[in-house]
C-alpha cells in the first residue's frame, strides 16, 4: 500500500475485517499508520493490527459502541425510544408516550399496545409510523 493511500484513513471510524480462519472483525478509529512497523493503530485500546493481517476495511458513520450509547437518548422529559426493547417496556409496564411529528406535539399521553419494524399502535387504535414520529417514554429523574 502507498502512504498515501492509507494517510487518508487516519481518524475514520472503520471495521477491518481480518484475514484469519474466521474473517474476525474489529471496530475502531485508526489512528495512525505505523509504515516502519508495517501496521496501523486502532482506537480505543491502541490495538495493533498487522497490515498482512488486513483482509478488509470499512468506513462506517457511527461505530457499534456509539449505536448503544445512543440508544437511550435523554429527552427533557423521558428517553427518546429507538430499539424495539423501549417499545415492549413501553407496551409491558403500560408507560405513557409523547408522540411528536418534527417539532410538533402530536399526543402527550399515549398508551401503546403493539409495534413493529414499521409502525407503533396506541390503545385507541390509532397508528403512527416510527420513521415520520419520535417516541418518548416519559420519566421521572432526579428525584
């Protein structure tokens, strides 16, 4: 590999597939190249990966790691719901819901009774799409 070709890959958020028996990957942000070593550093850990060890690499826009730190995110009043896990505790312990559609409140105290990939039904049978609405599971913190 040329140095500058692997140059531009310093600070992207990648997986690099290994070239062993089980095509093992890791997740990370390269750091820097080591080009007298003949290997790169990967971040977080500072984890050095032989460039012969290389089968393939990935840019990604959010690493794993940053998808679950995410998926809780904080709202003034609750968590905004993202995984299909905040809907069914939404659904089992019977939470009240915000909907909201952009920066308008639809509904401030829905009770949701079924979802799937697609779409969320509340307990009057209305339905609402997951990709045009926001859920928030309202919350008491702080106390």
């Amino acid at each position: 590999m040329e140095v500058e070709m692997m140059k531009h890959w310093e600070g992207k958020k990648v997986v690099i597939t290994r070239d062993d028996e089980y095509h093992s990957r890791l997740y990370g942000t390269i750091q820097h190249w080591d080009i007298e070593k003949n290997r790169l550093v990967l971040q977080p850990g500072s984890i050095h990966i032989l460039l012969n060890d290389i089968l393939h690499i990935k840019e990604l826009k959010m690493l794993p790691q940053d998808l679950n730190s995410a998926a809780w995110e904080l709202n003034s009043v609750g968590y905004l719901m993202k995984q299909p896990v905040q809907f069914d505790n939404a659904i089992l312990f019977s939470s009240k819901v915000m909907i909201w559609k952009d920066d308008q409140l639809i509904e401030p105290f829905a009770r949701l009774v079924r979802h799937n990939r697609e779409r969320v039904i509340l307990d009057d049978h209305r339905t609402f799409t997951k990709a045009d609405h926001q859920f928030v599971v309202r919350s008491r913190r702080g106390c």
